[in-house]
C-alpha cells in the first residue's frame, strides 16, 4: 500500500495520568514513541507517502519526524478545531493522490496484510481489517453475513469474536459526497454503508495492540520489544554500485546489475543487516526526471532484486544540486542521509558498513562512523 493515513489527533484522555505531555500516539513505548512502530511498518510494506492526522499539540509530531522518515514523504493534515474521526479522515483524504488509500488509528499497532485487504476491495466499499479476540469487553463484536459486516455489536462481554482492528483501506473519494466538516466515521460513514453490506471485513492474525488505556499501555512495554529494529546496516550508493551508471538512471527498462550485486546484497539480508541506499539524484533538480518516477524505478529496483532472494530495505536520496537548488546537508559528501537513517534506524554506526564507488560516498560514510569501502575500478 503506497499510501496511508494515520489519524494521530489524540488526546490520550485514559492515559493522561501516565502521559500528559504529548499527543497519545508519541507515548514513549521501549524508549520511543509509539508512533515510530507504526511507521516503521508502513515503511517495511512498501508505503512510500504517509498523511498524519493530527490534532492535539500537533507541532510534537511534527518537530519530531518533519518531512520525511526512512524514506517516505511524510505530509500533515491538523485539525484547527476538532473535526471528530470522519472529518479527520476527509480532510487528510484530500491531501492523498492514490486511488486507494490505508486507513490507521495512531493508537493501534496492527501486524496487517495489506496484500489480503486489496484483493478484497470493490468500487463503492471499505475493507476493515478484523482481530479475532478472546474473552474481552471492552470492544465490540463484528456481526457478519458472507464476509460483509452487517451491524457492530456495542460493547459487551463476549466469549469470541471479531473485533474491528482499526485499520481500513478505502476510496480516496469514498467521503466527497459527506456534507459535514465534522463527523464521527464510525457511525456516519462504517454504520450506514455496513447497511448496505459495503463494508468488507478481512481477518487478520498478525500482533494487535490498543494501548488506550493503561493496563495495554504497560503490556505493550513488554510485548513491543521484540519489534525493536535491528541497528546494524550495510549502506550502498546506487549507480555504479549495485546498478551499471547509465547517467541519470530514471526509466526502469535501463536498469542493469552490475554483475555479482544481487548476491552480495542477498548475504547482507541474511546476515540480518538492514540494506539501505543513500543515492544523490541530482536528476530530480535538474528537471531530468521526478522524485515519483524515482520511487517508481525504486519499486522496480527491489521486484527484479526478489529474483535472486534480495532486497532494499530503504532508499533514501538527495534530490538536491548546488547549481539549481543551493547547498544542502544531504548531497554526499555531506553526511545528511546517513545521519538520518542512522536516527531513523535506531543504528549503531560501528555496527554499520557502506559501499560506493566514488570518493564521497567513502567521505560521507565515515564522518558518520561507518566503516566504509571503495568499490571504484581502481579499488582491489
């Protein structure tokens, strides 16, 4: 799924006790803030541009991840006076551009198969993702008929059941025809469609959490740690690294390995290293190609790489040039990308490697602490 919403507006009411000085969704979990599990899934999907719904001390959540965060585009739609559930998610609906868009409450970690969820779609539908749970009360069950939610059921001790998992997939022009600014999604949108049989239930087996109130809060302290991500990386430049330099590499039918790459990055996979590109792409200033088509031969880049069992991790890329758009801290040998990802990552820098084929990509590596390797024709 290219494209998500995570409605991070919240106030954190049961948990103001505990946490009450940033928004629901920044509650530190393992040491950081529970929305990083979130996007750091989105991102290990294949997501590539993430709207943050977002309310209560929005300028938090924007200080703290600003425009992009292991390689997505990060946008934000905050709320200037409280829109409730729907209105938040019409309002950051019209900042999407994908046909279809996920939908995810900041304050659920939910392991979904977005793969399963889009073979489920239909014109005019929504697909919820659904939990089976056990012994609970403090959700609402799904009533169903043939895959279709027919009623949600309120809340009551229930022995088994499906629950709504908050993770949705849907049209971005699914709310146009709502008249309101402000609105609850569940019972002016969910309530009236699941009428209507249109809105499409998926279960999902993969890790839940709801940290909400607090007793789930002090589970997810536990439970989260295993979500930890790796903190050792083996960086790569792109062309003339992994791919034969055409010059401006922008069309995928002019993509070529060099010979060897696929299984070299391949045991940096099965190592357990995160694999990550840092690319200048000065294309992107000059006018030659678009950060789209980029992410488009990016796309590309990593289906071809499956042939051999391998893959990126993440891209990052500089879309700078010193002649069109002035200095940045990005465009190697400034170390700006690595940085990033090193903070993005949670990396070890001493735990880290990086490849390239020019002598920047050398100098950026190692002002940043990474034991970095010259791969150019001269190198043994």
């Amino acid at each position: 799924m290219r494209e998500a919403i995570v409605l991070a507006g919240g106030f954190g009411t049961r948990l103001a006790h505990i946490v009450s000085d940033v928004p629901k969704p920044m509650a530190p979990v393992c040491g950081r803030p529970f929305l990083r599990f979130l996007l750091d899934d989105l991102q290990q999907k294949g997501t590539e541009r993430v709207i943050l719904a977002t309310g209560y001390k929005h300028s938090c959540i924007e200080d703290f991840f600003g425009t992009h965060y292991r390689g997505m585009e990060i946008l934000y739609s905050p709320e200037n006076t409280p829109l409730g559930t729907g209105g938040a998610i019409k309002q950051a609906l019209s900042l999407c551009r994908e046909d279809w868009v996920a939908v995810l409450n900041g304050d659920t970690y939910f392991d979904v198969d977005f793969a399963a969820l889009e073979q489920a779609k239909r014109p005019d539908a929504i697909v919820l993702a659904a939990k089976r749970m056990h012994d609970f009360d403090r959700y609402g069950a799904l009533e169903l008929t043939g895959g279709a939610v027919t009623a949600f059921r309120e809340k009551a001790p229930c022995r088994e059941g499906l629950i709504n998992g908050g993770v949705y997939l849907m049209e971005r022009t699914s709310m146009e025809s709502v008249p309101e600014e402000q609105f609850s999604f569940e019972t002016a949108v969910l309530e009236p469609l699941a009428q209507r049989r249109n809105v499409l239930a998926v279960e999902s087996g993969g890790y839940f959490i709801d940290i909400g109130v607090p007793e789930d809060y002090a589970t997810a302290q536990e439970t989260m740690k295993a979500l930890a991500p790796v903190n050792k990386a083996a960086f790569f430049d792109r062309d003339g690294t992994i791919n034969v330099d055409v010059h401006y590499l922008h069309r995928p039918e002019d993509l070529r390995f060099i010979d060897g790459m696929p299984q070299f990055l391949k045991k940096w996979n099965d190592w357990g290293y995160q694999v990550i590109v840092v690319t200048n792409q000065a294309g992107i200033a000059r006018g030659y190609y678009t950060a789209d088509e980029m992410r488009a031969l990016h796309r590309y880049m990593n289906e071809r790489l499956s042939e051999y069992g391998a893959h990126i991790d993440a891209f990052y890329f500089c879309p700078h040039h010193p002649d069109f758009t002035g200095p940045c801290h990005c465009r190697k040998p400034e170390p700006g990308m690595l940085e990033d990802a090193i903070w993005e990552f949670d990396l070890n820098p001493a735990q880290c490697v990086l490849f390239g084929d020019q002598p920047w990509d050398v100098e950026a590596g190692e002002s940043c602490g990474v034991k970095s390797f010259f791969l150019g024709k001269d190198s043994n």
